[in-house]
C-alpha cells in the first residue's frame, strides 16, 4: 500500500513553497534539497500549475511560487490529483474489471469505506496546517542544501 | 493508491474458499472462476499456507479449505500480511528515508493517521461478514466457470 512517488513529490514541493512565501522557488533548488531527481520534478512541477497550485515566474530571477494561499491547498485534494488512480483493486474501475463477482461482492465495499476513511482524515489538512513547523523545516532544508553543495564541490 | 494484485488474489482466494465451506477446492479451480494466473495464485496460496489461514489437503481428491473459521480472518489484518509494505511514502521506513525534513514534518504524522483510518475500517470486517451473500456470489462463480469450460471446449 503505498502512494506513488509523483504524489510524494508533489508534497515535499508544494511544502517547500508554503515554508519560503518570501521570494521565488528554482526546480534546482528543490531537487538539491530534497535529493530528488530535478527531471521527474519539472513533470510534478508541470501538473501543479495546470492545477492551479503552482505559479512559474519565467525569465532571469525567475522561479515559481504557490498560485493560492497555503490554506487554500487540501492535502486529501491534492492526492486524489496527484495519484494517477485512485482504484484499490481491480474491481474499482467497472471500465476494466474481470472479477465475475463484482456484483455481490461486499469486499469491494469495504474497501470503498476504508479508501473514503484514508482520504476523510487528509482532507481534514491543509498546508497552513504544517506551517507552525516553518522554522525547524525550513532550517533543515538550508542543511540540506549546504551538504548538497559540499558534495558538489 | 493501491493495493498489489498480490492482496487481491489473496482476498478473492479466502472467499473463495469461505464461500465453499463443503468440499475442497483446486487451485486450477479458482484460477479458472476468476480468470487469473494459477502461477500467482500459487504463490499466494503458498503464503496463506504459511499464515495458517489456508490448509492444503494433498493427494487424489486433494484442494484446500481454511484453516480457520470465516469469523476468525479479520480483513484489516490480512491486507497487512500479504501487502509487500505499508510504506505509503519514503519516510515511513526511517531504514531508507532520504528526505531530510522528516524529523519536523507534520505532513507524515497526517498520512499515518489517514492509514490507521483505513486500516481501522477493514479491522472491522471479517470474511464472516460476506457470507450472507453467499449464494449469489456461488451463482457467479459457477457461472463464470462455465463460460471458462465453454471457452477451453
């Protein structure tokens, strides 16, 4: 059970925007302090500001900031538009189940119940949510980057 | 989000076997009911063998039944036996997290509350619970048995 890396991303980004609301972000910057590859970042990047969540700034000093208030941003939201499906198992998707029992099946609602249980909780977050932790975050990121540049040096 | 065709089988296997309290039952059986691979299948039997839930009757006439009464397999329980990990994103596992804000970050803290939610309602549900819609979920295994035999024919 697990969300895909691009839902991750898409967290650890737009946590790292609402930790830095005083300037613009670079996708460098990012992937440098988190360790996470720069090219599947632009394409969590891309999704993001089709969503409306994310605002590139282009040309010199360019970079990109969130497009909407940190409380405005629902983690449950988020990750039903981050997750490529959001199908438990097979019979989730009428489209393409083969399960012949599918009709009767009181599994599948189960299931159903535990999925909206899961995504009832994360809908309770915003990002403002996790911003009282700013200072200790945004301090371990500055680390992170500063190892990073060592190592590149 | 997910769960691996491995915990699946493994549910479609146990009722399955729930809904056929009388007799023993083949793998080639259920492989040929729900139209899926008898080479996975084995291996989930294999690993529902070794968690007591399933019991092999070797030899002519042979199958295999559970091992313990349909009241006694908690679905909550069994997901988390046969799901790989229950890592919903990198830092659940502080073995191999790289991300380097975990010690401050509120946004796990939400997904592990989110997956306790989703754990809790399966918790609540045993196989016993699908029983009473046994005789209709017979009907469509039988009948889907029958197109497979008319399809091999």
């Amino acid at each position: 059970m697990h969300l895909t890396q691009f839902s991750d991303y898409g967290l650890r980004l737009v946590l790292y925007l609402a930790c830095h609301p005083e300037r613009v972000i670079s996708v460098d910057e990012v992937s440098r302090a988190y360790g996470i590859s720069r090219h599947h970042l632009v394409k969590v990047v891309q999704v993001l500001t089709d969503l409306g969540v994310v605002e590139a700034q282009r040309g010199r000093g360019g970079g990109m900031r969130l497009a909407k208030r940190p409380s405005e941003i629902n983690v449950g939201w988020l990750i039903r538009q981050t997750e490529p499906h959001m199908n438990l198992v097979e019979c989730f998707d009428p489209e393409t189940n083969t399960c012949p029992i599918a009709p009767a099946c009181g599994l599948k609602g189960a299931l159903v119940r535990a999925q909206q249980a899961f995504l009832g909780v994360l809908d309770q977050y915003t990002l403002e949510d996790f911003r009282p932790h700013r200072e200790q975050l945004v301090r371990l990121l500055e680390e992170s980057l500063r190892r990073a540049s060592g190592a590149g040096a």
